[in-house]
C-alpha cells in the first residue's frame, strides 16, 4: 500500500510546486519592475524630467564611445537663480526649469543628450559637424531662451 499513499501526494505536490512557481514569478516580476524604477529615478531630473547629472554623464559616454561624430559639451547657466527663486517662487523656477529645458531639448536631435546637472545648470551635447553650425545652434538656443524670458514674468533670465 505504500504506493497509494504516493499516488494520493502527488496530486497535492504538484499543486505546492505550481504555487511556488507562480509565486516565485510574481515576486521576481515585482523585483524586475523595482529595479527598472530604481535605475530610472537614478538618472532623472525631478523638476524637468530630464537627465540628472549622472545619467548625463552615462548617455555621454555612450555617444562619445560609438559615434563616428565628435561633439562639443555646453553648459548653460541660468543667472540670478537664487535671486529668482526667493522673488517668484519654487513653482516659476520649476516653470522656468521646465521651460528652458524644452527649448534646448527642441533643438538638438535624438543622439544630444541634455541634463539638468545642477540646479542652475543645464548641459547638452552637440554634435560637432561644423564650426558654423554649432554657431548656429547656439544662437538658435539663446534667442529661444530669450524669447522664452520676454514671454515670462520673471525678468534677467
């Protein structure tokens, strides 16, 4: 008879080995969405959505490492910062943050990187095809910035 009481586990065997395999897919799912967050929240910027200053620095290397381009690195600062904020407020320099950041990122293309890297600074790769056109760009980029503080109420961006 001892056959028969195998033959009466297994049944329930096969359900606990189907549950801890259910069990241990959902708990390792849970894990892999956890650690793609993580990674994530890592390399952004809170206020812009952007990168931050790690995950600038982690794009970077990709296209520095495998392009067949060289770039040019450009930081740019917003002046008066700390002034701005203690005179207008958390929200219009998240506002203005937001702002610039969308006027930089509508000028470069999908392999220039731009970060938030500081709180008043913004860093951005260009791709350096031509002297004249990273000139170009440039200027582009600070008449949209200027465009961008006549429209605003915050005055000597």
């Amino acid at each position: 008879m001892p056959h028969a009481a195998a033959q009466d586990i297994a049944p329930v065997l096969l359900i606990v080995v189907l549950l801890l395999t259910v069990g241990i897919f959902l708990v390792a799912g849970t894990f892999l969405k956890f650690i793609r967050r993580y990674k994530k929240i890592t390399v952004t910027d809170p206020v812009t959505g952007s990168l931050n200053h790690t995950g600038f620095l982690q794009e970077s290397a990709k296209y520095l490492t495998t392009s067949r381009y060289s770039y040019v690195v450009v930081t740019m600062q917003i002046r008066n910062y700390h002034q701005i904020a203690k005179s207008f407020g958390v929200e219009a320099v998240n506002q203005l943050l937001i702002d610039l950041h969308n006027v930089v990122k509508a000028n470069l293309s999908s392999s220039e990187p731009v970060a938030r890297t500081e709180s008043n600074t913004f860093c951005f790769l260009l791709k350096n095809r031509q002297e004249n056109d990273i000139r170009t760009r440039l200027s582009r980029i600070y008449d949209s910035a200027n465009q961008l503080q006549q429209k605003s109420q915050i005055p000597h961006i």
